[in-house]
C-alpha cells in the first residue's frame, strides 16, 4: 500500500482545507470573510494568508484562552478482528484520537500556530518529515491498538457495561455528525466534521487507513483510545477518556472556537462503603495515579491497593469532577429490604412502654428500679432466680411496662449512637433533697435530643430535708416543665425506700404510653435491638434482645449485626424458659454464632442461608470499614503530629458488658480537646489477654479493665514490658482518672508578664557588632534574659531576644528603672531613637482539662 507523495513546497487551499478537515468551500468562505481573496480551491496559500485567516477567526471568536490556544482534534478508525471470550471472532472498531495543542508565545508563533494543523511545530517547512511522522503515527496507532487489545482481552463482564453505554454514545455521535454534515457555510471551524471528511481527508493523505466510520459501524463495538497528550493544557485529561471530546459542532449554531474541545464527562460513580484506590480509579476511567494525585491534594498518601472509606472516595470523586453516590454492590441486603413485610403496619396492635431510667449518680436509680422489679416482676415462683438480663417488664392492673435496667444515660446514648431508638420514655430519677445536679442535665439534655419524653420521678420522699418544691423550680429552669405548672412532664413524689409513690409513677409512666400511642405488629417475624450481649462461659454467647414488633419464637433464625444463629433457649428475666416474646418484651437467647454488639438491630431472617450469607458478607464488610476507618484515624494523627503538638492519649479498652464497654468509649473520647485526644485502639468484651497487651504494647496504649481483670499472662507481659493496666468498676472514676491523665499532657500554658519598658536615646552603628542602643529603663527591670518588642509609634515592629546587655562596658544581667544602659537585639538592627522596648518574660503554667 504505497503511500500518495504530496506536494509539499506550496499549500494549495484544498491541502489546507484537508489539513483542518474541512469542506474547502468552508474554508473559501472563511477566507474571503478574512479578506483573502481566494476562488477555487487550487489557489495556492501562503503563510501570510494563513496567519490572517487565523487573525480574522480569533477576532471572530476568540476568548481570552482561544487567543493563546489552539486545539486540534483528529480521529483515526480502523478495524481489527479479535477473538472474544467464546473464541468467536469480532470485529472491533478501534478509534485513534489524537489532540493537539498550540501555545501561542509571541505573535509571531501565530503563523506557525495556524500553518501547524498536523504536523508538530517546524511549520516553515511543514512537511519536510511527513513521512516519517506519518510512519510514527502510524507505529503509535497500532501500539496502542495492540495495548487496546491487549486490554480489553483482559477487561471482563464488568467492562462490557461500560461500553454498552459508550456504543450507544458513539451511535449518538455519529447521528449528530451526520446531522452536521456538511458543516453550514456560518459555522467556522478547525475541527472536522467527522463523517464526510473522514473521506476526504483519507483520500488526500491517508488511503491506507482500511475503515470510514460509518454511521452503521458506530454500533459495533467502539475502543476509543486518547492519542498522545501533544500539549498538557487543561486539568484532568484523564477524565475525558472513555468519554468523548467533540471534534464537531452539534448543531448549526454553535460555534466552535480554538478552545479545547473535550469535554468533561460527569458521571454517576456508585461508591460502596469501601473501595480500593485502584477500583475507584477504574470506575471513573482514570489512572490510579490521577486517584492518588488527588489524595495527595487532600493531603493523603495513598498507594494504589489501599482502601478508601466510601466518605473519602466520594470527596474524590467529586474532585474529580463526577457524580458520587453511595453504592451498594452485590450487597445481599438488598434482600432484607425486599422481604421486609410491609403489610406490617396494617395489624399493629398497641404495645407497652419501653423505660430507660436517668438520673445523678446516687439519687437512686438503681434502687426505684430494683424496688420495682422486686415488688412488680410477675412475682415469679417461689425460688424463682432473678437474674440480670439488663431488661425486665412488670405487669401492671393498668397494663405492662419494660424496663432497660442499665440506668444511667452513658447506656442510653451509645445506644442512641448506633441509632437504636429502644426507649420510648425517660424517667428522671432526682433526688428531692438534693434536686437537679450536673448528670441531671445531662440526662435531660439526653432525653430532649432524642425527643423522648420525660416522666420525673422525684425520689427520697421519705427524707425529712426533702424539699419538692425547689426540685420543682430547678427543673422548670432546665426546660423541663411540670405538669402542674402547665408543662408536659409529670413530677411524681416517690421513695425507692418505702415504695411511696411508686404505683402512681407507674401510672403516669403508661398516661405518657397513652399519649405516644405506641404500636406493634405482633403477628411478623420478629425486628428488635440488642440490650446486652456477653460471652457465658457454659453457654456461650448470650445477648438479651429487646423485641420491637413481631414476635420471637424459639427455633427462630435471628441476625444481628455479622452474627446470626438459632434461637436454641429463650429466658425471661427470672431466667425461665419462654417459647415466645411479643412486642416491647426482653428475652436473652441462646444460639448465636458470636457475642453481638449491644445497640445492633435484630431481625428475624426466614432462611438459615441467607443469614449465613448475610452475616458473612456483613463480616467482610465490616473488617474492610473498620480497617479503613483505622486507617484513617492513623493518617489523621499522623496529620496531627505533623502539626506539631496535639497530644494523644491511647487506650485498649476491656469491659465486662458491651454496655459499659460503649459506654466507657463513649465517655472518655468525649474528654479530648484541641490539644488531647483521646484514641481507643481497641475495645472488647471479656478479660484482659496477651493479645491485649500486645496490642497496647503496639500502639503505646494504656489498658483500662471495667469489671474484667488480666489473666496471669497478660500480667506477666504488661508487667515486663511496662504496660500499665488500670482497673475500674464505676465510670466515673475511670472518667475522673483519664481527666486527671490528660491533664497532665496538656502543655503547660505560656503566660507572658511584662516586667519593663525602656527607651532608645541612641543608636551607634558599629561595624563589626551591627547596632548597639544606647537606652534608659523606664519602668521595671530590663534583664538579659528577658524577650523584647519594639515598639514605634506604639506599633509593634519586632519581638525577639536580647543579644547583648551592657552597663557602660560590662555585661550586666539587669538594669532597672532610672538608669542608662546599652542593648543590642538578636536578628533586629533597625533600632532608631525614641523606639520603645516593652521587656517581658514568658512564664509557663501547668493547665487542667
Ligand atoms: P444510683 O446511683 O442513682 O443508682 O443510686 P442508688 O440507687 O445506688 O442509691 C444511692 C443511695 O441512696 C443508696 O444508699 C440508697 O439506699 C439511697 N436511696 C435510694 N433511694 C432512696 C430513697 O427513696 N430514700 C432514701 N432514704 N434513700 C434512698
């Protein structure tokens, strides 16, 4: 396939035309319109008559970039046949884009510019190696077709989706470009329209190329490969790819300028909760490296395997111009959401009241709810064992109520955290001698975030400095009104004591019930929250879960979290078995796979598999989140220390019950400030291990045990390798302790105090020291090692430290008021007369939390 030689000493109009891809009859028009009188198409060019075309075109439509810019787009087509997956072979119609763009330095680059259509700049002698240019494009095109190949030998299924969509892209275009062509005589342009010049311009210069684009191929499979990047203009030019840069006008009134013609394709990029760099880079059609650009700009490093949480794959992707949206892929809950019931609602039947109580520490929480359940709990058989299940409910003439019997908000809010909502109604246990304290605002505070309504129980009736009615006052100047003073809150007087009241405040509990008008399914599979979850060394995992609609029957398959398993035995809180629990009802189970998170939805699943599957595919999920949510967090202190000073305290945290293990998280990270944080590398339910400690070793940690001890070999290790362990039973300490902790991190505050004022009188300018100030105190003392700024004008010009201080010739520590001295500054010479020197001492102060 021999080559056509061209003419190449003379640009003849048609060469010029066929050079920009364009009809010659629009290019006459255009350079006519310049005021270059050219008449048939073999009418020879010049250099001069390209550079006023260009003048007269950029003055037509040239923008601020379009003067400095020129860019060029050309596409190659050809077909290669390929063996797809099924050995059956294709046609694939590979498509070559090249782009070029000119910078305009100086005027004068403006004919090489214009005369540089094609060739790279030489534009004096524009085809001097054409050939070899041709040759090497040509050698370029089929490396990348081969590349492109290659590539998409190994793209699978996933892929074709992808070009599903770029083929019906491409029919679109070609439609548009048909539609376009012949470019209307008003529409200029340097961009060919594609289909009728394809051929042409193949004609002219190309004959060898072996396939047109025809509006019917478009539909075959379409690879598109971005030529080489001629000139770096422009951002992301990895985000074009796959996408397609305009090279024709799409209708007959839009103009086409100079400018870049590619535009940015927006896209929707589904974003699972975890996505590695490389993934995320393949759904926008990027290079990873592109990703990791980006993430260096958001000041992380990142390599190519390394997982990003959904939150900062989506910033992203958004940086990168495109659309994020939180994706779930292949995530089998999709099937939850499918079998939920939703005629659920239709036979809902009222439920009882689910109670947290709240309240200062020792106004009696503990004692109303243990004297409830003492007097209250069906009173069970004679013998019958109650037992702590964090939960129970009492019947009442008036109807039944539950209690959660981990009183105290901490419990409640981390429940709330994991966006439980298991409380229906808040009692406010305050003590009538005592009235509202600092945990009673809190708990207050607590309930009015969560829009839970509060029912006071005003406690210790029985104590003779009870006074209600100031209990009263305080509470209505915290928000919380009274009944009788026209409020929504009742305040019942009772005594977990003597049991006073405690019938009406059982009462009011079910008015308020009343009032929500709480409802149920009862007959549905079972949905619910898990109260409270441990490891039973005989029975092994164990969790008590709150029923929240439906019912839940032995035998059941329960999923919860990544762990699921058979209902095998079902108590009630005085530990006898029960086969079923309705709505509002606790039961502890037996039979789950693993000790669940307390606060994790429950429901019931009616295929064993499915919640196999579920839990599994939850587990990875998990481990992926919590890894790169780790990894996160490390990054993030990395930031930190590289900021310099915030300090971090690191703690393993182990508890006896999920609960007061949450609850402890919850309460100490809360302690950290600008300047302390408080990080928890771990936490779990159980005694303290080797495993343990070793990780606190790891990561410089201190190990906080709550109702859990070490066993002997974790204390061996800690004690070796220096880990401290410290042990707690009551929150509050633990709270105190770390406060107290932190404290002692804080870096001291700095406290300046001046101690002197002096004035300059002289300034002698000696060469080989620099500026001496010949000064008088006037106020306090000027010591040597004192700091100093300069005042002029009573405006600060410098701050800094003394070099030298000198009384007549010797050095001196301090001189005070009413005498003369000499000064010199450390890195300040500027002193002139009637400068002032504000002298001060910076004293550092040790600071508490
Ligand atoms: P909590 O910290 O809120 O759980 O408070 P507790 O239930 O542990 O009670 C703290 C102290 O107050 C205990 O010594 C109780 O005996 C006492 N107490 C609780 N309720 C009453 C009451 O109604 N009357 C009297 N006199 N003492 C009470």
């Amino acid at each position: 396939t021999a080559r056509r030689p061209r003419k190449v000493a003379q640009t003849s109009v048609a060469q010029f035309a066929s050079e920009l891809k364009v009809p010659p009859s629009v290019l006459l028009e255009q350079l006519r319109a310049a005021g270059v009188d050219k008449r048939v198409p073999e009418d020879p060019l010049s250099e001069h008559d390209k550079s006023r075309l260009l003048e007269y075109l950029r003055r037509m439509h040239g923008s601020a970039d379009a003067k400095n810019k020129i860019t060029l787009t050309r596409k190659h087509t050809s077909e290669i046949k390929k063996a797809d997956a099924t050995g059956k072979y294709r046609t694939v119609q590979v498509e070559v884009r090249k782009k070029r763009v000119f910078v305009k330095r100086d005027p004068a680059d403006a004919t090489a510019a214009a005369a540089a259509a094609d060739a790279p700049p030489a534009p004096a002698a524009p085809s001097i190696n054409e050939k070899e240019l041709e040759l090497r494009e040509e050698e370029t095109r089929r490396q990348q077709q081969l590349a492109e190949l290659q590539a998409a030998e190994l793209k699978d299924k996933q892929e074709r989706e992808r070009k599903e969509v770029e083929q019906k892209q491409a029919e679109q275009k070609a439609a548009e470009a048909a539609a376009a062509a012949p470019a209307p005589a008003g529409a200029t342009t340097l961009h060919a329209p594609k289909t009728a010049d394809a051929k042409t311009d193949k004609k002219a210069k190309k004959p060898k190329t072996t396939t047109v684009l025809r509006d019917d191929s478009a539909r075959r499979r379409t690879i598109k490969t971005r030529g080489d990047a001629g000139g770096g203009i422009g951002g992301w030019h990895g985000r074009g790819r796959g996408g397609h840069h305009r090279s024709a006008p799409s209708s007959a009134g839009e103009q086409t300028t100079f400018a870049q013609p590619s535009e940015p394709q927006v896209r929707d990029i589904g974003v699972p909760e975890t996505i590695s760099v490389g993934e995320l880079a393949h759904r926008m059609s990027v290079k990873a490296a592109e990703v990791i650009k980006v993430l260096m700009k958001l000041g992380t490093m990142a390599t190519i395997n390394q997982v990003l949480d959904q939150e900062t794959a989506m910033i992203v992707v958004e940086e990168m111009g495109h659309k994020a949206k939180p994706a779930k892929l292949d995530d089998p809950e999709a099937y939850l959401a499918e079998a939920e019931p939703e005629a659920a609602a239709a036979d809902a039947k009222p439920r009882p009241p689910v109670v947290t109580v709240m309240g200062h520490v020792d106004h009696g929480k503990t004692s109303l709810l243990d004297y409830i359940r003492r007097t209250k709990v069906a009173a069970g058989e004679a013998g019958g064992i109650t037992q702590h299940i964090g939960a129970y409910h009492v019947e009442t003439p008036r109807g039944v109520i539950t209690f959660l019997d981990t009183p105290g908000h901490e419990a409640f809010t981390a429940m709330r955290a994991r966006g439980a909502k298991a409380t229906d109604i808040v009692v406010l246990v305050v003590a009538a001698e005592d009235g509202v304290m600092p945990q009673t605002i809190e708990a207050i505070n607590h309930a009015k975030a969560a829009k839970v309504p509060l029912v006071v129980a005003m406690n210790k009736m029985d104590k003779h400095e009870a006074n209600p009615d100031k209990v009263k006052q305080e509470l209505l100047t915290h928000g919380v009104v009274p009944e009788e003073y026209g409020g929504e809150s009742p305040v019942v007087p009772v005594s977990a004591k003597t049991g006073q009241g405690v019938d009406n405040l059982l009462e009011q509990i079910l008015l308020q019930a009343e009032v929500l008008e709480l409802k149920a399914a009862v007959d549905a599979p079972a949905r619910g929250v898990v109260i409270e979850a441990r490891l039973d060394k005989g029975r092994g995992p164990v969790a008590t879960l709150l029923v929240q609609s439906g019912t839940l029957n032995r035998g059941d398959i329960v999923l919860t979290g990544a762990v699921y398993g058979r209902v095998r035995a079902m108590l009630d809180e005085n530990g006898k078995t029960v086969q079923a629990a309705g709505p509002s009802i606790p039961v502890e189970v037996q039979g789950l796979s693993e000790v669940p998170s307390a606060g994790e939805d429950m429901m019931v699943v009616a295929d064993e598999r499915k919640a196999r599957e579920i839990a599994l595919f939850r587990q990875g999920k998990f481990r992926d989140v919590k890894f790169a949510k780790q990894h996160a967090a490390k990054l993030e202190l990395f930031g930190q220390i590289g900021e310099g000073d915030k300090k971090v305290l690191t703690l393993v945290i182990k508890a006896d019950v999920q609960g007061s293990q949450e609850a402890l998280i919850h309460a100490l990270t809360r302690l950290g400030t600008d300047e302390v944080k408080v990080t928890v590398v771990h936490a779990g339910v159980g005694g303290i291990t080797e495993s343990d400690v070793n990780l606190a070793m790891a990561s410089r940690a201190v190990i906080i045990g709550f109702n859990t001890r070490a066993d002997a070999t974790a204390r061996k290790l800690a004690e070796s390798s220096g880990i401290q362990i410290r042990y707690y039973n009551i929150i509050y300490e633990a709270v105190d302790e770390i406060k107290a902790a932190l404290s002692g991190m804080l870096a001291p505050e700095r406290k300046e105090s001046v101690i002197g004022m002096v004035e300059v009188r002289q300034v002698f300018r000696i060469s080989k020291i620099g500026t001496v100030a010949g000064c008088y105190v006037l106020d306090g003392t000027v010591k040597r090692s004192a700091q100093v700024r300069v005042l002029r004008d009573n405006v600060v010009i410098h701050t800094g430290e003394i070099d030298s201080l000198k009384r007549f010739k010797d050095d001196v520590r301090e001189v005070k008021a009413g005498f003369e001295c000499g000064m010199s500054l450390k890195s300040f010479s500027d002193l002139k007369e009637k400068d002032q020197l504000e002298v001060f001492e910076v004293l550092e102060v040790a600071r508490t939390l």
